[in-house]
C-alpha cells in the first residue's frame, strides 16, 4: 500500500470518528446504553475560536467533575525566587541531619550529600567561581551552582523522597534544606532555618543567573 493511499483511508476513517461516536457508540449490544460515560455531540459556541465556525460541534463527556478550590490549593503550592508563599513553620539544621536518615536521602545522597551515587548535593568551587562552560566535568551542585534557597525548598517540598515525594512535612523540609545549606557551609550547625532563614541565604551563585527577556530572534544572552 502506498504511502498515499494509507493517508487517505487514515483520513476518512477520521472523519467518520465523530459520526460513529455521535450514533450510539456507547449502546451495548441490545440496544441499552451499556455502562461507562457517554459521549454527545453540542453545537459549538459561536465565536469562540476555531470551534465557533458555522457548523462546527465540539464534544462533551460524560465523566468527571470541576476540580474544586481545595483540590487546586493543595497543588497551587509554588514557590519562586523572593520566597512569596513560603509556609509558616521552622525546622534546625539538627533535625535536618535526622531527616536526611530518615527519608532516605542518604541512599542517594551519601551522608554528607557528597558521596552519591545519585546526585552530588555539596560542593563548592574555590573562590565560588562558575567555570561550567570550559569545564565540562563538573558536576553541579546546591552549592556551586543552585541560585536561590527558596527554590530549593520548593523542589524539595515538591519532589523528595523520589520514590515517596510530597510526604515530608513543611516542618521536615525547613529542617532537611538546613541540612543541605550546612553541607554546603551556608548554615552553621545550630543554625534555626525558616522562612525568613531561606529568604536571607545568599546563594554564591545567585549572580550568575539573569532573567531571560528575549522576545525572539537572534539575541543572545
């Protein structure tokens, strides 16, 4: 079969989809709606974009329900550079190095965040330098490369343990980021980490980041 014959045939079939949903797709064998959702077709609002052409019909499902406030806040959790949205809270240092055992970081991490086998957590490059565009065997670091603690927390928050991520405590993280910060000699060990501890940690490489205001073309940064 040639190549344009498959187009072709693909094609019709694709314009049949929505005729054989339309004519009891969902009917069982007897002539029943069998069980599922059930799929309709509507007239599309007119003027709503492509949809909204002169006979145009979108469809409508018959599954699933808006997502309500709550569900939205428990995911509506970001947190960027200048901390807004950092949850109450604190945590010590102390206690991160026991977070750091109980969640397991120390299989990925080594118990100073420097031993792996998984991603390198500590390390600075003397005199804070950024030399990762000459040297390619660099591994990057909270310390050496990381530009905000704030955005640390977040990702922490969001994504660790791997395998069980979101189940550590806001108090937990506080603890667990003072953790990472003191590996890196950022925090010293009886430090008391929270929000505003995270807002004030000047990350070393904090500078080497700019926002990207490009608005297309050839400009470089």
């Amino acid at each position: 079969m040639s190549r344009a014959t498959t187009v072709r045939r693909l094609t019709a079939l694709a314009a049949l989809l929505p005729v054989l949903v339309a004519c009891g797709a969902g009917d069982g064998a007897d002539g029943n709606p069998a069980d599922g959702p059930t799929v309709t077709m509507v007239p599309a609002t007119p003027g709503e974009g492509s949809a909204g052409r002169a006979g145009a019909v979108e469809a409508v499902y018959g599954f699933g329900t808006p997502a309500a406030e709550s569900q939205i806040a428990a995911w509506d959790i970001d947190i960027g550079p200048d901390g807004a949205g950092l949850p109450p809270g604190q945590g010590t240092v102390e206690e991160g190095l026991e977070v750091w055992v109980r969640h397991r970081c120390i299989l990925c991490h080594g118990p100073t965040g420097r031993e792996g086998p998984n991603d390198i957590i500590a390390g600075r490059i003397p005199g804070d330098e950024f030399p990762f565009a000459n040297d390619r065997s660099l591994r990057s670091t909270v310390g050496n490369y990381w530009p905000y603690a704030t955005t640390l927390f977040d990702y922490t928050r969001r994504a660790m343990p791997f395998d069980l991520p979101g189940t550590m405590t806001d108090e937990e993280v506080y603890a667990v980021v003072g953790a990472m910060l003191y590996f890196n000699d950022l925090l010293p060990a009886d430090a008391v980490v929270d929000s505003a501890t995270v807002v004030d940690t000047h990350m070393p490489t904090r500078n080497r980041f700019v926002p990207d205001n490009r608005t297309g073309g050839p400009t470089i940064r």
